[in-house]
C-alpha cells in the first residue's frame, strides 16, 4: 500500500485573469470522482487544496487517475 498526497495552492487573481475562477472547485471535482479525500483551503489571497488516496501497488496499474480540464 502506498499514500498519494498532492497540495495544489494558486493565486484566486490569477485564476481571475486567466478567466477560470471556477478551477479549483472543477478540479476538486474531479479528484473527488476519483475517490480520492479533498480537503480545499483558502490562505490569504490563495485557494488550494490537499488531496489524498491510498493505493495498493498491485493494482496501480489498473487506475486511471487521468484528470481532463
């Protein structure tokens, strides 16, 4: 078994002038699909997320943890 853990923090101006505020919460989605734990925070001007899965190792190849924006 192993523990995937990923954090992922972006400036929410950013995201405004690239004109996808809305990203984080569809990538969170789609991690969420995935059965994978999300926790989303926010810290100052900055939106992100931590997300978690254990993976058995035998099967790592049989999932498909693709995600499509």
């Amino acid at each position: 078994m192993a523990e995937l853990v990923m954090n992922l923090l972006v400036n929410k101006d950013m995201l405004t002038m690239i004109g996808m505020p809305d990203l984080m919460k569809q990538i969170t989605e789609q991690f969420q699909d995935k059965s994978m734990e999300v926790k989303p925070f926010e810290q100052g001007g900055q939106v992100g997320f931590t997300v978690s899965r254990t993976i058995n190792l035998c099967d790592i190849f049989h999932h498909n943890l693709k995600i499509h924006i």
